[in-house]
C-alpha cells in the first residue's frame, strides 16, 4: 500500500495576541495517509530566514534557492530535519536533506526545462545510501497537447484567475520517479499529493521533496506556500 504525503495550512483558531513577542505556530504542515481517513501530521514545516529576512529570502528565491525546516510540533520544540541549497542558478538547484544532528538524509536536484539535460524539468532524488531515482514534470502527450493549444494561453490565463486556481494555465505537473524499473515516488497535479510506493522510504526525505516540488507551484498566481511576504 502507497503512502499519501500532503502539504496544507496549519489549522487553528487564532495566534498569539499582538505584541505578546511569543512566535506565531508553524502555519504549514505535511499530513500522511495509508488509507482514505486524513491520518496523521508527519511535520510542520516553515522557510528558514537567511540574516536579510523575508526580503532576502524571497530575492533568493528566483535563482532556485529554497531554505525550510521540518519540525516536529507546531511550537518548534524539536527539529526534524533541514533543507538547504547547495547551490543554485543557471536553472539548477541542488539541495540537501539534513537530520536533527545534521546528518545527510538525501539530496534532491531540480533541472528546469531547457536548462538542464532535457525538454522536461528534471527531479532527482537520492536518498543516502540508496540508488537515485529521476523524474520528469509532466507526460510528454500532454506536454504537446499543451503546447498546442499556446495560442489560446492568453484566454487560458483568463479563465484561471477567475476561477482562483490556475490549473489550466499551468503545464502538465505530474512527476514518476523511476529507479531500477520501479516507481518510488510519484506526485499527482490532482490534490497536489506526493505518493510514496516504496517501503521503509525515509519520511522526512519525502516530506522535505514534498514541500520544496511545492514551492515551484504557480508563477501564474503566486501560490507557493514558501513566497509569504511576512
């Protein structure tokens, strides 16, 4: 049976008070499920600020650089694992997965389309100790359907933002990591769910590969849950 990794707000009914200077709880987690109940929180997860703040962060960001904590409460009492930027631009970006002790988990690297070794943005995970795995952003049919239709993007990108959601604006999404034949991961454009099919697969590395797919979400409408100005 597959693993079901969500990322999604935090719910809660209100912060700290105003000026308690007491940090507001981690406003993003990852929930996984085996079955068809919600099931558990496996982290909370939060970007991690450089010296220069939000500011900084959010200028880093164009070259790829991504930088966010898994932890294990809302409140940051324990630290799960890190990921940070190895280094970045040019198109890729290579990140590291570290645990509490800052051991290595894993490492993941993004090749965008064009930039790296292919027409499809590339996604390589590498757990420690364990062979790579290579995925691809989107089917390549639907890569041509959606090339095809370019000339009615500008009414696309219309219709998206009245619907609020973007998805049709958006190219094909879907990613299959294949190592040796098989598929261990596998991330669904529908729910924006990552599936784990492999056994005994590292939680915090999938949480972590979750969490920054999801932060090249939608330049449409700048949706990603790590571009907060605050």
């Amino acid at each position: 049976m597959s693993t079901e990794l969500r990322l999604e707000p935090a719910r809660r009914d209100q912060g700290p008070p105003t000026g308690s200077g007491v940090p507001a709880p981690v406003a993003h987690l990852v929930r996984c499920a085996d079955g068809p109940e919600p099931g558990s929180v496996t982290a909370y997860v939060e970007r991690e600020l450089p010296p220069g703040g939000t500011s900084a962060y959010r200028a880093a960001r164009g070259d790829g650089t991504r930088s966010f904590v898994l932890w294990a409460d809302e409140h940051r009492r324990e630290r799960l694992a890190t990921l940070v930027t190895v280094s970045a631009g040019g198109g890729v970006s290579a990140y590291q997965v570290l645990g509490a002790r800052g051991e290595l988990i894993g490492t993941v690297v993004r090749e965008k389309a064009f930039r790296g070794r292919g027409l499809r943005t590339r996604w390589t995970v590498t757990p420690a100790h364990v062979p790579e795995a290579v995925g691809f952003k989107g089917r390549i049919l639907w890569w041509a359907v959606w090339w095809l239709l370019s000339p009615l993007q500008t009414l696309i990108i219309v219709l998206s933002l009245l619907s609020g959601d973007g998805d049709a604006a958006r190219g094909p999404r879907r990613i299959v990591w294949r190592a040796g034949g098989r598929a261990p991961l596998e991330f669904r454009s529908k729910g924006d769910a990552l599936l784990v099919h492999a056994q005994g697969y590292d939680g915090r590395l999938a949480a972590a590969l979750l969490a920054v797919v999801r932060t090249f979400d939608s330049w449409l409408l700048g949706s990603e849950w790590d571009d907060a100005r605050e």
